[in-house]
C-alpha cells in the first residue's frame, strides 16, 4: 500500500530518531542523574527499586530544568500514550509508566518504545491517517492520525535535543 504522506511521516520519525540515536548511544550511567542547575525536574529512587518523576499538575513558573533521566522517563511517557492511542486505549497516566532506571535499562526501554512506533507508523495508510484521533489533545479538536504522528516527530525532535544538549553540558565541564 502505498502513501507518501506516510512515507514521509516515517522518514521525519527515522531522521529524529537518528539524531536522539547520536545522544543515547553516548550516555553514561552518570548522565541521567547529571543535575544542570539549581532548580531540576528528576528521577527520583524509591526504597523498592522503583522510580518516581518529579511532577506538578500545572507548570511552574519557572519551569525546572530536566535531568537527562526525566527527560527520558517523560518520553517513555508520552511515546507510551502514543502507542496506547494508536491501539485504541486511553494515554498513559503519568504515575503509571515505570522508568527502568540509569544507563542500558532506560535506553533499552526508549529504543523498544521506538521500534514499536515503527510499527504503528508502517501499518498506516491514507484512510487511516485521515482517521479523527484525541492524543495528544481533547477530543473535538479536529485533529487526526496524521497530525499525531507529526505531533510524535516534533516532540521526538525536541526531546532529542534535549538530552543532547544536557549531555553535551556534562561533558564540557559545565557547572
């Protein structure tokens, strides 16, 4: 079946892959963790092995610089929403997605969230692309398939760089 809008949705993914790609396979363990200020959104670890986000359910004012493990817990997130939504089940609530912790276990979590909206995006054609869809936004939003997997690619994107500029920040020697 062929579709260009598709096609072209899969290559916007594939290239913001490549670029996050660049960053997660140059993590250390003690990247995720790397605080780059003083006011920080983090992963924090609980006495049973799990980990819970910072959080607030309105954004503050100023917004917290994330952790690169934040940030990766927060992509786990809304990409698992993504993926819940394309298989018609409602997004994830927050508190309920588990992190899997510093180094391998959290890349090896996002790459698998990756490979799977590969899938989702493989699967589409025309009529479904045109299809109504509410994630990431309300309902009667007019928006559809296609515009939430472009909606995936810019988030992807800015996700990508920020944990590439995080990373970078570290390894310079930042403060």
């Amino acid at each position: 079946m062929e579709s260009p809008r598709r096609d072209l949705l899969r290559w916007q993914f594939d290239l913001a892959w490549s670029f996050f790609e660049y960053h997660l396979e140059r993590l250390e363990e003690a990247d995720f963790l790397w605080e780059p200020g003083p006011l920080c959104w983090t992963m924090n670890a609980q006495p049973d092995g799990s980990w819970v986000p910072d959080w607030a359910e309105s954004e503050p004012d100023p917004i917290p610089v994330p952790t690169i493990a934040w940030t990766s817990w927060h992509l786990g997130w809304w990409l698992g929403s993504a993926l819940e939504h394309a298989a018609g089940r409602p997004p994830l609530d927050p508190f309920d997605v588990t992190w899997p912790g510093v180094g391998e276990p959290a890349s090896n979590w996002l790459r698998e969230l990756g490979v799977a909206w590969v899938a989702v995006l493989d699967a589409l054609d025309d009529e479904t692309l045109d299809a109504p869809a509410s994630y990431p936004w309300p309902a009667d939003a007019g928006r559809t398939v296609a515009d939430t997997a472009a909606w995936v690619n810019a988030e992807l994107m800015k996700n990508a760089a920020e944990i590439g500029t995080t990373r970078l920040l570290k390894a310079s020697g930042a403060q």
